[in-house]
C-alpha cells in the first residue's frame, strides 16, 4: 500500500485530536481508556479506512463488531496505527476489535454519534443488543451470510 498525501496530512491532525475517556463493557470484559474512535457495526469496513477479515464478520451469527482506537501519545504512533490498520492487525494495544451480543458504552461527557453517517445526535450513555435472527435474511452467493443449518 502507498500513504497518500490524505493520510500524511491526517497524522498531525490526529495527534492533535483530543481522544474521549469512555468505559466500555462488552461480553466478557469491561475496558476504560482515551479512544479516538469507536464503531459498533456488523460489516467488513469501518469509515474505509479499517477492513475487517471476511472469516471473521458474519452478517448473521448474531454479533456485532466492536471496534475502537485508543489515544495516541505522539505523531510516530499514528504512523504505527496506520500501518497496522493497512495491515489488518487490531492487537488490542492501539486499537482493539471485539466480537458481542452486547455493549455499553459510557462516557463523561456528551458524544456526537452517526448511524451510518448521519448524525444521531449527543449522547453520554449507550447500549445495543443484538436480537439474533429477529427476521430472515438468505442468500447463498454471499459469503458474509453464514449457511442456516
């Protein structure tokens, strides 16, 4: 992959960005740090940057991706981040990607939200369950789809 001139002016940026302190709880584990990001999705791309590993996404197994990027200390750390986002490699040191039923995110000051990129307004608090297979979605040419037994 090339860095483009978007992701060397975006690195600075970043660096720059003041990260939100946010305590997570998810299926089996509570986390409480600075992020920078965080998605709740169940796909195989995040804001297009961040890719996920087609094995491990399925549209229908009842989980959502929980996927978050922690604060960065200084400008070579961005550089890392990058790379390893290229590179598909969450480690859960930088930026940590979580298979749950359930999350709740709380936070210590008023967040602005998007669903899928619309603003869903100002929030300090949220919680999302799955409700597994509460309607039928089938395709057998889709490989995000797992096959129904």
């Amino acid at each position: 992959y090339m860095i483009n001139g978007f992701v060397i002016r975006f690195i600075p940026m970043l660096v720059g960005f003041k990260p939100i302190h946010m305590k997570i709880e998810y299926d089996g584990g509570v986390v409480e740090d600075d992020f920078y990001f965080g998605s709740i999705s169940n796909s195989t791309s995040v804001a297009g940057l961040f890719k996920f590993d087609h094995q491990d996404v399925k549209l229908n197994d009842g989980y959502l991706e929980l996927f978050m990027v922690k604060g960065l200390k200084r400008n070579i750390d961005a550089v890392k981040m990058l790379k390893k986002a290229i590179a598909q490699d969450y480690d859960g040191v930088q930026m940590m990607i979580v298979k749950t039923k359930k999350v709740k995110i709380t936070c210590g000051q008023e967040v602005p939200w998007t669903l899928d990129g619309e603003f869903g307004g100002l929030h300090r608090d949220c919680e999302l369950e799955v409700v597994h297979d509460a309607f039928e979605i089938f395709s057998e040419n889709n490989k995000l789809f797992c096959p129904k037994d």
